[in-house]
C-alpha cells in the first residue's frame, strides 16, 4: 500500500495513543526462525567470561560505508527511503564495537537507557545499532527468545489500542506492508515462556525517532538495520532487554 497521503495522517494520530504493545501475531507470511528442516535451534551454550588478560583493549568500531549502509533499498516489492545519516548522532549509527558480555554469540541484547542494540558476536564484539524504544513506563523487559521473524510484516492494532483510538478500526483485520506501516521493512517476534509478549524488533517510517523514548514499547530500528539484523539472526536466538 502506498497511499501515503492518505495513511500518514492516520499514523501520526495512531502514534500517540498506542499502549504497550505493537501488535497482535499475524496470520501469514511468518518465519520461523530456525532451520526449514527442524523446528528447533539448538541453544548456544554459554561462554566462559573473558579474564582481564584476555579482554580485547581499545580496539576501535568497524564502521560501514554509511553512504552505502543507509542508501535507498530496492527490497523487491517495496523501495525503502534512504536515511540522511549526517543528521543522526554518529552513535546511533550501526557499527561494530568492542562488547565483552557473558551472552554466546548469537544473542541479541537491548540496553534501554543508552538505546543501543547489540548483536552478540565471538571474541568479545557486538554489531551495535541505535534504537528507540517505548516511552517512559510503556518499556518491556527481562529474557526472551526471537520466536518468528517476518519479512514485510502485516501491523494489527490490538484491542487496547482501538479502543483508545477508534480510527484504528480499520485495520483491525491487519494493516497491509508499506512503506507507511509501523512495522517498518522486517519484524521479530518475541516470546517470553512460549507466550507472545506483543512486542517486536522492527522497522520504521520515523527514523528520526531513532535514539529516543519514541515508540510504544517495542523496538524501533531503521529500515536498513532490521534488515541487516534480520539477516544475521539464526535460531530461536536469545534476547535480553535490560
């Protein structure tokens, strides 16, 4: 759907009025994320705790070519826009860093007051991204998994958020993919317990609310990095938001 003129408005009243969830779990287009022959991942065993003499020291961020990194994306049925980077703090901006943490490879950990997102990589470094997460009181967290992942995601209003706003009515049924959904380019899922927490990593229209208390609870990331995370998660991978 790309009747931007007509959607915006909508949104732009929807964002204010969200309450901690992003959406219902859709009916189509999920992906699980494990392997297509199992339905379960092994779970990466935890890491040894890297010893003063072991931890890497002053290695400086790996940085991508951003002109490139943050470019228009031609993503088969949808051309996202690209993001001016000169106007995002330089920190908000994906990077490789140095990341010593107890978590194995492979997970993902949010830290809410900084707004950054890590992707746990070997030998103590991480895929850092900048995010923006749920206003003040509206935050999730503790430990979950990354249960689906979703390419082109549907956004549901939950019932909470219908009833606040009732304009959302319409898309009770599920908002179609576009570049105006508020679910961005790509989704992931997160269970807690087996159970949906109605929260999701996505993507977003307002990437200048990167960095900010801005969304209703969920995270936030720029289209071309939900993308980029999206491709690098493999399995039932853990999550810690903290």
């Amino acid at each position: 759907m790309h009747a931007t003129s007509l959607i915006r408005p909508l949104l732009m009243a929807a964002g204010a009025s969200l309450l901690a969830a992003c959406t219902q779990i859709p009916s189509d287009r999920l992906v699980v994320s494990v392997n297509a022959a199992s339905t379960e991942a092994p779970v990466p065993e935890p890491q040894p705790a890297l010893q003063p003499s072991a931890m890497p020291i002053d290695r400086p961020p790996e940085k991508p070519d951003y002109s490139i990194a943050y470019a228009e994306v031609d993503d088969q049925e949808f051309r996202w826009p690209a993001i001016d980077h000169a106007a995002v703090p330089p920190d908000y901006l994906r990077q490789e860093v140095d990341y010593p943490t107890d978590e194995p490879p492979g997970t993902i950990i949010v830290e809410t007051e900084k707004k950054f997102l890590y992707l746990v990589l070997k030998d103590g470094r991480a895929i850092r991204y900048g995010v923006s997460l749920g206003a003040q009181g509206r935050a999730w967290k503790g430990r979950a998994i990354i249960q689906w992942k979703r390419k082109f995601p549907t956004w549901t209003p939950t019932p909470s958020m219908i009833a606040r706003n009732p304009k959302l009515a319409q898309w009770k049924g599920g908002m179609q993919p576009g570049l105006t959904n508020p679910l961005g380019a790509r989704a992931l899922y997160i269970f807690q317990d087996g159970t949906d927490t109605l929260y999701r990593i996505h993507g977003s229209p307002e990437w200048q609310t990167i960095g900010k208390n801005a969304s209703s609870g969920c995270v936030r990331m720029f289209n071309q990095d939900v993308i980029d995370l999206y491709e690098r998660v493999r399995g039932k991978a853990p999550l810690l938001v903290k």
